[in-house]
C-alpha cells in the first residue's frame, strides 16, 4: 500500500516538473496591437518638440560665451586711438570725431590729451563720451615760440601711454583738425609691429611722413627717444619735424588716404596714390586754359569771440608751409587775371563769421554772391574726386580755413567753383559739432 503511494506521488510531482518547460514550447507569443495612425503621428510630433527644445538650448548656450566675451576683449585694454586739444575748437573737433568712430562702430577704447587751456565743459564732455582725459602741461618749444605753435608738442605726450594708462600696448594717434571716414580698428592687429607706421606727407616729399596720423607701438625705448628729442628741439623745429627727424628712416609708410588733404577738391586735382587712370595732362590744360577773369574777394576777419582759427592743427612748419605752398597749378597765377575787390569791414557787433556781412546797412554794397567759375560744369576729374572721398579714410582740413569757421553757404560764396564735396565735407563736421559740441557754440549760422 505505502509503495503505491509513493508511486503515486513520484508521478504527480513529476508531472508538476515538467508542466512549465512543456508550456514553454507549446504556448504561442503574446502579440502586440499594433498603433494606429494617429498615434504613430502624434508620436513623431511630440519627439520632434523635443529635439527643437534641446536645438533651442545648445544654440542659446553656445552663444552666451561670444555675447560675454566681447566686453571682455584684450583689445580694449591693449589698443585705443588718442586725440590731442589744446582749445575749445579743436576740442568741439576730438568730439567731432569721438562721434564718427561711433558711428563707424569702433570698439576701441579713446583717450584724450588736453591741456590747461581746454575749457572745463569740454573736460566734462569727453568724460560723458566715454573718452579717458589725461590733462598735461604741453612740454615747451625752443626759444618759447608763440602762436599756433605753442602747444604743439602736446601731442607727442601720446608717446608715453603705456605710462599714464599702463595695460595700452599700441594707439593711433590723429590731429584733431580732421575728419574720420572710416573705422580703422582693423589696423591695430593688420600692420606689423613696427614702432611708427605713418602716411607719407604726399604733397611734400615721397620719404617724408605726416604725424597727423601715426600708429605707435608703445615701448619704454621709443618714449626715452621722443623724450630724449624734445629735451633737445632746435629752434624753428615743431612736432611733425622732430618725428622725421627721429623716425623718418625706420617709419612704415602708409597711403595717402589716410592723410587725403582736403585742397583737392578745392583746386580739382587728385593725389598720385588714388592711382587714377585719368591722363593728368588734359587734366593741367583744362584747368590753366578754362579761366575766365575771376573776381577775387578780400573777406574781413571774423569778429572776436568765436571759434576763429585759420591754421591747422600745429602740425609743425613743415605742415603749415606745405599747406601755404601745396602745388596749385589751377589758381590764377596771371595777375592781371584777377581784380581784387575791398569789402566793407563788419562791426564788432556783427556776430557773422567767415566774412559774410548781414546786410543791415542797405547803402553798403553787398558782394557778389560768387564769381565767374574758374572750372567748366563738367570736368574731366568731377567722378573722381567722388572716388576719392570714398577711398580716404582720414581727411585732413587743409584748405580754406577749418570748418568752423565756415558754413555751406559762405564757403559758396567764397569758392563758388569748388567741388560740392568740399561743402558738404564741412557741413558734415559741422552737423556733427551741433550735436556733440557743449554750450552755445558761436559757429556761423
């Protein structure tokens, strides 16, 4: 009985054993119930939200470096342009120009050397622009020149950035009396090394520089030697001279367009650098044999009190004789060509500048308002001096007194065969001024 028993129970616990290998094998895979087409859609939907999410992010982070960055630029320490003034004029023209690299989009740092004599709402402005202001005693010309001269040297103070802003490793230094065309920041890293690139003063001489414009690497070594010259200026000898002397043999020259005098388009005649394929010769006859008898008139000075200045910047005398004695070989030079007319001198109460008298005293003959042209409407250079404004990037007002001394209309008046872009040229700084320039500024109106 006990061994059926067991035989019983040796089967039932063999069955049991076997049961789930044997279900295994015979029972079938359970199916999957396949999604229907609206599901599969809404699927790929939510998944591409996804993935445009996560694009969002990597885009956003990926930019955030690059936005921080840039206040952060070394070049803002190491590079800045610098600007001299040594009064109020010349001071309303730095402001002029702090604003054109503004609009140039330059993200150079701007310093600017002013002396004693600079007013001290313009110290104010400067610091309003965001410009740093070094106020320095000019160092003293030879024998203590006076004039237009006498602070001259101011500007070669620029040699020793790196000691009155340490951290500065190269500047562009510009005269104030000019106007930025084009932003130059790419320069600071563009040019080689060297201790001075300047352009050549092209309307002097092929191997002598123009310190309007000068592109310093600032070292312990070039300072001790500017300094170490004006220790030692001759007589006669002013800031553009004493850097030819010093530096006119190892200076990179640069183009003229970065020192395009203005006279140009005053006289009709372009620099060789411009490199124009006009034949100059047509160029000469037409502008000595096209000159009917011209009317020359003798403007009085502008009254006292205003922005009056009829030299340059102090560029040295090389820059003033230059001016004086430019090639001009379209003015008059038969005298008998020209008939000078004395006009009625204004009063001091003639708040007028440039000459212009108002017209208040109905018997006083007023001028003409322009005289027979000296140039045809149409001359052969008229497109190319439009190139060539376009191709300057610094201009420098060398020709008809400074801009704020003049208007469009009296400068018209004064040079009525003139290429129009002299006139707007100056109104150009001259809209600029108004909008930057503290105070009432007496310009002609």
């Amino acid at each position: 009985m006990l061994s059926v028993i067991a035989g019983c129970a040796v089967s039932i616990l063999f069955l049991l054993c076997a049961f789930p290998a044997w279900h295994l094998f015979t029972s079938a895979p359970p199916t999957r119930r396949p999604l229907d087409l609206d599901a599969r859609i809404e699927r790929l939907v939510r998944y591409n939200q996804h993935l445009q999410h996560a694009l969002a992010q990597a885009t956003e982070s990926a930019t955030e470096p690059i936005t921080a960055a840039v206040p952060n630029d070394p070049r803002q320490d190491a590079f800045a342009y610098v600007f001299y003034a040594t009064s109020d004029p010349y001071a309303c023209s730095v402001l002029v120009n702090i604003e054109r690299l503004e609009v140039l989009e330059s993200s150079l740092a701007i310093h600017v050397l002013l002396s004693s004599d600079v007013s001290r709402q313009y110290l104010e402005a400067f610091r309003q622009a965001g410009a740093t202001v070094h106020v320095r005693d000019p160092p003293p010309l030879a024998k203590d020149l006076g004039g237009y001269y006498k602070d001259c040297l101011l500007k070669l103070l620029a040699f020793k950035m790196h000691v009155l802003s340490p951290g500065l490793e190269r500047i562009l230094v510009l005269d104030s009396d000019q106007l930025v065309l084009q932003n130059m920041d790419a320069l600071f890293d563009g040019l080689p090394e060297v201790d001075l690139a300047a352009p050549r003063a092209y309307w002097l001489s092929k191997d002598f520089l123009a310190s309007t414009f000068m592109m310093v690497c600032l070292s312990d070594r070039l300072w001790d030697s500017v300094q170490n010259g004006l220790a030692s200026i001759e007589y006669n000898k002013f800031d553009m001279d004493l850097i030819n002397d010093l530096l006119g043999d190892t200076v990179m020259m640069l183009s003229g367009k970065y020192a395009t005098l203005n006279s140009h388009w005053e006289d009709w005649n372009l620099p060789k650098w411009l490199g124009s394929t006009i034949n100059m010769t047509t160029v000469d006859a037409v502008n000595k044999l096209v000159r009917p008898q011209l009317v020359v008139h003798k403007a009085p000075p502008p009254p006292q009190g205003t922005f009056n200045d009829k030299r340059g910047t102090v560029d040295g005398a090389a820059m003033n004789a230059a001016v004086d004695g430019v090639p001009q070989p379209d003015r008059v030079a038969d005298s008998s060509h020209a008939i000078e007319v004395d006009e009625p001198a204004t009063t001091a109460s003639e708040p007028l500048l440039g000459g212009l008298p108002d017209g208040s005293n109905p018997e006083v003959a007023q001028p003409l308002p322009s005289a027979s042209p000296r140039f045809p409407t149409k001359h052969p250079i008229t497109q190319e001096l439009y190139l060539l404004f376009d191709t300057a990037a610094v201009l420098h007002f060398s020709a008809v007194g400074k801009p704020w001394i003049h208007t469009e209309e009296s400068l018209a008046w004064a040079h009525p065969d003139a290429h129009p872009l002299l006139a707007k040229q100056m109104e150009m700084w001259r809209e600029t001024a108004l909008k930057v320039c503290p105070g009432e500024l007496q310009f002609a109106q």
